[in-house]
C-alpha cells in the first residue's frame, strides 16, 4: 500500500470529505465504503463482532473498511468501487461456516477478510474453496491451515484459496520458548490450554521447543474457556515450582486467569501468544497482569515508519473501537484483494471477467507490495513471508515491545 493513499485519505476524512459507511453509520456490523460509478466489488470480512473477542473482531472490521476507502479515494482500481460486508461469526466455527455459506452466495463477493479464529477458519476453508473464492486472514495462526494436519513431518497444502498475513504458531510458539528460555532464563514451565484449535496448537508447538532447549515442563492443564474459574489450576501452578506460565489461548480466559494464579501468591509471569495481546487482557486480569509477556505477529504496527499513515488515517476516520493487534494485518489482507483485482482487471482490458473469482484467487499467490506491516507477499503454502514477531512485556499497566526477531529452529 503506497504512502501517497494513506496521506490524501488521511487528509480527506479529516475534512469530513468522505461518508464513512454506506447506510450512514460507521457502527454497523455490514459496514461498507463509497459507492459511486461503475462496477461494485465487495469484501467481505467475518469476524467477531460481538461476544468477548469483538476488541480485535470489530479492529480487523475497520481496518478492512478504510483500505476499501482509501482504494475508493484513490480511484486505485479504474471502475471499480470497493466496499465491505462484515458477517458476526461470534468466535464459533459453525457460524463461521453459515457465514461462508453466505458470502459465496453473493455473486459481488470477490474476496473475504478473516476470520480471527483459527478453530473458525477450519470451517470456512472448504466453503471457499469450492467456490474458489479467496480468503485472506489476518490473524489465524494454526500451521495446519496452510500446510496440514501432518505440517511436522509433511507439508501439503490443503486449500489453493486460503492465505494469510499472519505468521504461523509454528514459529510463535518455539519463538517464544527461546525468549523465555535464553533471555528470560526460566527453565521450568506450567502449560495450561484452552483445547481449542490455537491454543492447544501453541502450546504444543512451545511445548517441543522449550523442552528441546532443556527447559522443564512441572506441570500441564487444559481449562474449560467456558468458565472463570481458575482456582483448581491456579493452585496446581503454585505447588508446581514452575518459575513461568504458558497458556495457550486469548485474553478472555488468560486474564482472570493470571489474576486467581497470582492469588495463590505464585509470582510467576504468565506468558501468551497473540490471542492475548489486548488491552483487554490488562483490563481483566488488572494489577496481576504487571509483568506478563506474549508474542504476537510482525512489528508494533506504532513503531513501523510504514504503519504510521495507516494509524492516523483510522484515528481520523472516527472508529469507535481501536484496531487493536491484527489492524495492520487487516488493512494489508484487504489490500491485497485490491491488488488482485487490480490484476484481474488490467489483465481483462479493464474489467471483470466472468470467472473473477477464480482468477483472483490465482493473482493472489504472486501479489507483493509494501504494506501498512511490511512487505506483503505469499509464500507456496499461503503463508506470509514475513516472519518476523515481537515480545511484549506489561509495564505500569500497558503493553511494552522488549524484544523482536525471528524463530532461529
């Protein structure tokens, strides 16, 4: 995404010059982006809208919604107007799937943003697929979605429509593991799950690192996420001698979670992965929190020189909620549907043609520009080639970036 959109959108929504929404209302759960003459291409984007996850569902939303905007203003795609439907998928793979069902059936439908969850896009993957409608997370992290279910030994790649602007939990969890282990010199750790798709594949993947770096696991547990009470794990924690915590989950259960540990009166960091870096997190889990860790993909998108129109065009747009973690990656998914329909076009003498979506889902393997994160490109598997991922620390009460850089396996 070139600097020059995000400067000129910037300038024109702080000037009131642009309708945020179709329907009048930024705040609606389809969203949506100008329209004008010419032929609409729509994205959709699933997400959670509501429920405990909607912090980063609602961020991943909005940051789709302004590059449909800053493509509008730009008059990137000569004839083509963008705009968003945005589905609720609750943070449940049914829905996810109904949802899919749905975006396939609306023919103007040509590429879709998200979802959040990696347990929800195992339901969606298919879907898509058949209809050769491409799928672009921003967040889902779980190897097997690109690479699959036996990605250790052999990787395939199961679905040619699926991509993603997030690294895996292949290399955040042994990230991770090597953080704790070589610079925070902890060598004993208790593993707690939420046996969902995630977490239970990031702490896996922490898991095999930690102990091939000759760390300790004293202790295992899997929670019910559906529940708040943590009391019975939280005292296996403080008689374990575990001198950390690794959870693999979000912030929903995480914070109250740190909150009974600390309790117990065990003063041991808990350290997640990117499902727990929100400011939600701090917020339940409140001064217990102090001294936590997670990882979570890519830069701070505030320190990156390329992010830095991205953060004042969405402060200008007015957005109710924060882009919170997977915003830039958002913004970049979305872009590069942008950018493989501005392929397909060009390349049909400026227009659509009647097999788009499949030709779109081709462009997307060779699509590259410099995004709001970084440099944006796939790899043969879908996959991001940026691999890079940050730790962050909390500090009177607020995330802190303490370290960055790349799995080293």
């Amino acid at each position: 995404m070139r600097q020059r959109s995000l400067i000129a959108i910037t300038a024109a929504l702080a000037a009131g010059a642009l309708t945020l929404t179709a329907c009048g209302s930024r705040d609606e759960d389809k969203g949506g982006s100008d329209t004008g003459s010419g032929t609409t291409v729509v994205i959709g984007v699933d997400a959670p809208l509501t429920g405990e996850l909607s912090a980063m569902g609602l961020g991943i939303k909005n940051s789709a919604d302004l590059a449909a905007k800053t493509a509008n203003k730009e008059k990137y795609v000569d004839g083509i107007t963008f705009k968003i439907e945005a589905l609720d998928d609750q943070a449940q793979p049914s829905s996810g799937q109904q949802n899919a069902v749905t975006f396939v059936a609306n023919k103007d439908i040509l590429g879709v943003v998200g979802p959040l969850n990696s347990g929800v896009a195992e339901s969606m993957q298919k879907v898509f697929d058949d209809a050769k409608l491409v799928e672009v997370s921003p967040a889902n992290t779980g190897p097997s979605l690109t690479q699959g279910a036996d990605w250790q030994t052999k990787k395939v790649r199961p679905y040619k429509s699926y991509f993603r602007t997030a690294t895996t939990d292949a290399i955040q969890g042994p990230y991770a593991a090597q953080y704790l282990y070589n610079k925070g010199k902890k060598k004993k750790v208790f593993v707690i799950d939420d046996k969902k798709t995630y977490g239970a594949g990031l702490a896996a993947t922490f898991t095999d690192e930690f102990k091939k770096l000759g760390g300790e696991v004293v202790g295992t547990e899997h929670i019910n996420p559906e529940t708040k009470d943590f009391s019975t794990v939280a005292t296996k924690v403080k008689n374990s001698g575990a001198d950390v915590v690794y959870y693999g989950g979000e912030y929903p259960q995480s914070g109250p979670l740190t909150k009974q540990i600390k309790a117990t009166g065990a003063k041991v960091p808990v350290v997640g992965g990117d499902g727990m870096k929100d400011d939600k997190y701090i917020a339940l889990g409140g001064s217990a929190s102090e001294g936590d860790f997670t990882t979570s993909v890519g830069a701070p998108v505030e320190e990156l020189p390329s992010a830095k129109d991205f953060v004042a065009a969405y402060k200008s747009a007015g957005y109710k909620d924060p882009y919170s973690a997977y915003g830039g990656y958002s913004y970049d998914s979305a872009w590069a549907i942008i950018e493989a329909v501005k392929k397909v076009v060009e390349d049909n003498d400026g227009k659509l043609p009647s097999d788009a979506r499949a030709k779109i889902t081709e462009a997307m393997q060779n699509i590259s520009f410099d995004g709001v994160t970084g440099k944006v490109s796939f790899d043969e598997y879908g996959d991001t080639t940026n691999k890079q991922l940050t730790v962050y620390k909390v500090e009177d009460g607020a995330w802190k970036a303490v370290d960055s850089g790349t799995y080293t396996g």
